[in-house]
C-alpha cells in the first residue's frame, strides 16, 4: 500500500470518529457526547456574581463515577447507619445530583403554577422529603411544608419527574441512604406596569 493512500485512509478514520464524539459545552456543562450520549468526565459549573465560572462537580459518565465535588455547607441528614436505624448525622459526602445545581433546576423550574392558588394570591415554599437510597435512587416522597391550593400538588408532581440522577450520600467510605428535603417556590409575579 502507498503512502499517499495509507494517509488518505487514516484521514478519513480520524474523520469518522471525530464525527462520532463531539464536544458539547453549555454554560452549565462541558464534555463529550457519543451517539447522543454523555461519555468520560463532564465538568458541571456555576457562575459567581462576577461572572466567573466554578466548577461544581466532574462526573465521568463512562466510569459512571464522582471525580470531584465541591464541598456545600455541612449540615446534619436523617441517615440510616444500620439497617432500620435512622439518626441525625454528618455525612462524609452529601447526596448530590449529577450536573449540580444547574441540572437539577432544570427540573425544579417546570412548576405549573396552579390557577386556583394565583386566583387566592397564595405563595411560599413547598418542602418535600424523599429518600435517596445507595444506588441512587429516590422514593418515599413527603410533603413537610405546605403551601396549598395545589401547589403542594404540583410541586410532588415534578419532585416525582425528576430522574433518579444522585450520586447516594457517603458515610465512613461507604454509601448511606438518607432523606434529602428539596424545596419547591411558588411565587407570584408582580403585575406588569401599563406605560401610557
């Protein structure tokens, strides 16, 4: 085989698999997508006040792993260290959802709010419970602080939609299932000025 050929062949291989991985980078997100999806590290990001970009989490997607966290405030959860026994505990790592913040707000925001409480001008934050098991997985789903006239409805509503995409909290290097509260806010927008 000639040269020119052999180059003319590795060009058109480079060219197909470059086809075949391309990256994709939001302002929330940077990594790699093969066949529609995610693959190798991804690194999530929020954004500062002035502007500049963290990095929240990388999460290898292939690996199907935590690289890295930065770490949140450290607060005590419901946590069953023994089977059947549940404690109020500082945790090693936190549940945390895959992409962060970010990600997970993309779901949280999906509120329909609901006619019957605008009519009454209800508003306030609907708190929900779950457990998120060691594979990740949520279940179990109580409503703690109510707002009512549907929204406690709505907000259970899509806390259920939201995929089982957490990473289960860790205790003494292992995983731990735990109850994670995620609030849901129903607020109503002023009225929009006429300009005459």
């Amino acid at each position: 085989m000639n040269k020119r050929l052999l180059l003319g062949l590795i060009a058109l291989l480079l060219s197909f698999s470059s086809q075949a991985q391309r990256l994709r980078t939001t302002e929330s997100e940077s990594g790699m997508i093969e066949k529609g999806n995610k693959t190798g590290v991804w690194e999530y990001y929020v954004h500062a006040r002035d502007g500049r970009q963290i990095t929240v989490q990388k999460y290898d997607h292939t690996a199907r792993k935590l690289v890295f966290y930065r770490p949140i405030e450290d607060i005590p959860y419901s946590v069953e260290l023994q089977a059947g026994q549940w404690t109020r505990s500082r945790i090693d790592q936190p549940p945390l959802f895959i992409g962060g913040d970010p990600v997970l707000a993309s779901y949280t925001t999906k509120l329909v709010y609901p006619a019957g409480a605008q009519q009454r001008n209800l508003q306030g934050k609907v708190l929900i419970s779950f457990m998120i098991d060691t594979l990740g997985r949520a279940s179990d789903h109580k409503i703690l602080l109510s707002v009512g006239g549907g929204c406690d409805e709505e907000a259970m509503r899509v806390c259920r939609k939201i995929p089982d995409q957490w990473i289960p909290a860790r205790k003494n290097g292992r995983a731990v299932p735990l109850v994670y509260e995620l609030p849901f806010t129903f607020k109503l927008q002023p009225p929009a000025l006429v300009s005459q």
